[in-house]
C-alpha cells in the first residue's frame, strides 16, 4: 500500500500520484515536435549555404566577365549583383524555402532585394568601422573585416530575414510531415455484473 500524502483540498492521496497525472506521450510528442524543427532549420541552413555559394560564384564570375568586356568596375558590379540575386532568389524560393508560403514574384523579389541590400550594408559597415574608426588599414584587416565578420553577419541577417519576411510561414504538408508518436494501446474492458460491479470471471456460455 502506498503511503499518504497530504492533499490540498483537504483529502490524502497516494505518493507518487502526481507522476502518474503526467502523460509521457506529450514529453514525447514535444521532443519530437523540436526534433523536427531543429532538423528542418539545418536543411534549410544547408540548402540557403549552397545556394548562397552558387549565387557568389556567379557573381564574381560574371564581374570579371563584363569587366574584361567593358573596362568599367560599377557598370561590371552592378550587372553581377543584380543577376547574383535574382539566382540567390530563384534558388531559395524553389529549393531553400520552398516548402513555405509563398506570394507574388514582384513582391518577393523587391523585398528579397531590399533585404539583400541591407546585408550589404551590414558588411560595408563592419568594413567603414575596421579601417576608418579603427584604423586597421592593411589588406589583410580589410578582407578580415568585409569578407569574414561582415559576410558573415549579413549571411545570418539574410537567412533570418528572408525566413521572417520573404517566406515566412510553413506550409501544411510540411508540418504534416513531423514524426508522431504511436499512442499507447488502451487496456482491454473488462465485463460488468447486472449491478454494475466489474467481474474477474470470464462469462458463461
């Protein structure tokens, strides 16, 4: 018999009661439920890193393509960014995120733009403060400044905003495809009396 435990409505229960009022599959279905979501926000990690790697490719490959062309930087830069961006953006709406919501194509690309834009200046930032508030002057801090601290922090800034406000919500077959527990099988009834009372026999034929 279980010892009795104080109870706050003024009867005694059975130590131990308050662990068997607590249901195990909803711990389960919880730690599955953020099993899912952390292994859904890695391949989207994953995805957005190789469309982002083929997006700066053809940037730097494009750049020095029109640059060998033409002779002219800005003209060379602005045409590689622009197309660099539409195949970051085409990337990451048919593949990266493209289990989420999505809306128009005019309004998705102006704001993934603007977003990309503000990344940009994220790095330009980093940069601006490493060599002109610092002083760190030399090629190597440039470089550290722009292509490490500031891509880096613009690439976390995209790939949070772009979730946030570009493709923000998960679609239905998607989340419908998060793993469910089994649910426990129920005890079998047992037959009851004419008065109610539960029998421990079998009944007669």
């Amino acid at each position: 018999m279980l010892p009795r435990a104080w109870c706050p409505r003024g009867g005694t229960r059975p130590v131990g009661s308050a662990h068997a009022d607590r249901d195990p599959s909803r711990q389960v279905r919880a730690l599955l439920r953020a099993y899912y979501r952390l292994g859904h926000l890695v391949r989207e990690l994953m995805k957005f890193g190789v469309v982002g790697g083929f997006a700066y490719v053809v940037d730097i490959v494009l750049f020095n393509v029109v640059l060998h062309a033409t002779d002219k930087p800005l003209t060379s830069k602005t045409i590689s960014t622009v197309v660099a961006t539409t195949v970051s953006y085409a990337g990451n709406r048919t593949w990266t995120f493209r289990r989420r919501s999505k809306s128009t194509v005019r309004r998705e690309y102006a704001l993934f733009f603007l977003l990309n834009g503000v990344g940009l200046l994220i790095a330009l930032t980093c940069l601006w403060i490493s060599h002109y508030l610092l002083g760190f002057t030399s090629t190597l801090a440039d470089n550290i400044a722009a292509n490490v601290i500031g891509l880096g922090l613009g690439t976390a800034f995209r790939f949070w905003s772009y979730r946030r406000w570009v493709f923000p919500e998960l679609l239905p077959e998607a989340a419908a495809d998060a793993p469910r527990p089994a649910e426990a099988p129920r005890p079998a009834e047992q037959p009851s009396t004419t008065d109610g009372s539960v029998s421990a026999d079998r009944p007669q034929h």
